[in-house]
C-alpha cells in the first residue's frame, strides 16, 4: 500500500456528552467482576466531584490520546471535572498538542509490515498510525517555544502553561487538552518530559543554546504537585495506567509529611489498569499497597482491572451524566504558581479562595 493509503483513515475521539451511560453502568454496579468494579469506581469519582473540599488529580500513562481518548480529557477539563493532570509525555506532546498543531493519527494494523513502515516513515502505536514527518515538525516547534524562553530551570508545568499559551494564538485544532489546561488554570505535570517529543525537540534547543538554554527541573514539578495536594483539605486520584504518574501523585502525601505538613492521605484513589501486582511492577500495584506506604486511604478506593479505551469513557462519561460537576468550584490549581517562581510554602498562604 502507498503512503497516502496507510494515512487516510483517521482516529476519532470518543464524546461521552453524546451517550447517557448512567443506567448501563449502574447495572454493571450490580453484576460482578470488572463490572462491578468499575460501577463501584464510577460512583467514587462521583463522590470526588461532590465533596467541595476535594481536588481532584488524574494520572495518564499508555499511548490514550492517540487511541481516541482526548475528547474524554478535554470535556472533564472544560467541565471542571479535575483540578491538576500527571501524565506521560507522549500523551501530552506527542498525541495531544501534536494533534492541536493540525495534525492526526490514523487506524493502522498491529499485522502490518513493520519494515515497509519504516521505510514510508510511518510510525506504529499497536493499531494506530502516525506520520513521522509531522512529528518532526512537532518536535521543532518545541524548540521554537524553548528558544523563546528564558534560560533557566524550569518545571515541565512551567513549559506545559508556555506551549498553552502558543496554541491559544496558533492551534489548529483548538479542542486540545494542552489549551484547555491552560485555559482553565489546570495545572499538567509531565515527570518524564524529555521521554517523548519534547525531549527531541529540547535537545535540539540545549545543542544550539549551549551557553544559554532552559532545563527542565523534575523537583521542581514535585515541589509544585505536592503544593497542589496542601491546598485543599482532601484529594482524588483518578489513575488510568500506572508507571511514574501514578507514584509520583502519591508521593506527594510523603513529600508534604517530610516538609513538616500534616497532611492527610489521598481521601479517594481509583487506578484503571490491565497490569498484574504480582511481579512487584509499579503500574499494577494495588491502593491497598499505596496504603502501606501512608499515600492512599482505603475506605474510597478501587482498582479497575481493564483495558483503558473500554473503561475510561464509561467511568467519565457515568460521572458526567450525574452532573454532580454543574456545582463544583474550580481549584484553578495553575494560580497557585502565578508571579514568583518560588512560591510561599507556608500551608496556610496555600489555601485557594
């Protein structure tokens, strides 16, 4: 097959305003196995965005925005369904602010010719496909929004609110994730930034800027999630996948502790994943042993063992259809780092109004 071919059939998001699956999941609620998990879990999110002392953190790993699930995203920041993102990089560069610049991905095969792929410069997510071309000029444009700011450390929220900001004059496509956040004040944490898009596009920076370029501080980020946690009374995780953001939002009830906070542990948790605990592996480790550790309350959590584009929608769209969003406050989380690049640690200057 020719290039053109390969590249004609694009991914579509999935929009949960367009189904009402508030019975469906309510009636998995009463069946058994994963059904009755993720009923359980659906109504635990629900709780999240009822209880107004609650800020709500979600964690994204795997390739999701490619495989349909940024609307999903979009619509839970657009209708204050959560207050701070931890996620992966790809998601965030390569698949969402990839997609904002006018680009797309394209239903693929895992069958296909890996090599004759190669050779189209055509990449492969399992199913998925993406122009590698494209992706250069994504990388690139990350170099053109480093370039443009100043040469110091900064946190990947810091330069995750600067690459909002590009989009809001220039996006194409302006149903991005990456230009909601900034939008909305919804801060996105991105631990792992160089492991992606980005990280081509700021070593290409740093080579060029050797005697002036930016860097990225993941303390830094760490620092800034865990001010996150102290400014409201309680939290929620809502963790699809598991790796470096599941952990690194539960850490921050360690890190606030060793800083001298009394902080409680995340009140609700819920992890979507297909991963198995038994191999000591970080993404299926199960709350119950975050627990353990002084992270992650069990009286509201639950684990969720299926694969994310069958559950996640459900689980969002179930919270949706409840409309318990309709009276939430924003956090508006992003505030919290506005005019000082060091900002009071004292926990009660963290208190949002």
């Amino acid at each position: 097959m020719q290039r053109e071919q390969l590249l004609s059939q694009t991914v579509k998001h999935i929009d949960i305003k367009a189904y009402d699956v508030v019975g469906l999941v309510d009636a998995m609620a009463q069946t058994a196995f994963q059904g009755r998990n993720l009923g359980r879990a659906s109504r635990i999110y629900d709780l999240m965005l009822q209880d107004k002392d609650c800020g709500i953190i979600l964690c994204l790993a795997g390739s999701l925005f490619s495989a349909g699930l940024k609307t999903v995203v979009y619509d839970l920041i657009t209708h204050n369904m959560v207050d701070a993102i931890v996620s992966t990089g790809a998601n965030i560069v390569d698949q969402d602010f990839f997609e904002a610049l006018g680009f797309k991905h394209y239903v693929g095969s895992p069958m296909a010719d890996d090599e004759v792929l190669r050779e189209l410069r055509i990449d492969r997510i399992y199913d998925t496909y993406i122009d590698e071309d494209e992706l250069r000029i994504c990388d690139m444009t990350i170099a053109k929004i480093a370039d443009a700011l100043p040469p110091r450390p900064h946190s990947s929220r810091e330069f995750i609110h600067a690459m909002g900001e590009y989009l809001d004059r220039y996006a194409v496509d302006r149903q991005s994730v990456v230009l909601a956040a900034y939008q909305h004040g919804v801060p996105i944490f991105v631990p792992a930034f160089s492991d992606c898009s980005a990280g081509f596009g700021l070593v290409h920076h740093q080579w060029y800027k050797p005697e002036a370029h930016l860097t990225i501080d993941s303390v830094k980020d760490f620092r800034e999630l865990t001010q996150c946690k102290l400014a409201v009374p309680h939290s929620g995780l809502l963790m699809i996948g598991g790796g470096v953001p599941k952990n690194f939002a539960q850490d921050t009830v360690v890190a606030a502790d060793l800083l001298g906070f009394d902080c409680a542990m995340h009140k609700y948790a819920i992890q979507i994943t297909v991963a198995d605990e038994r191999d000591g592996a970080l993404s299926g480790s199960t709350l119950r042993e975050a627990h353990s550790w002084g992270k992650v309350d069990v009286v509201m959590e639950q684990m969720v063992f299926a694969e994310a584009t069958l559950a996640f929608p459900l689980l969002a769209g179930y919270a949706y259809g409840k409309g318990s969003w309709r009276n939430r406050s924003a956090r508006q989380f992003a505030k919290l780092f506005q005019g000082a690049n060091l900002p009071n640690f004292g926990a009660r200057s963290l208190a949002l109004s």
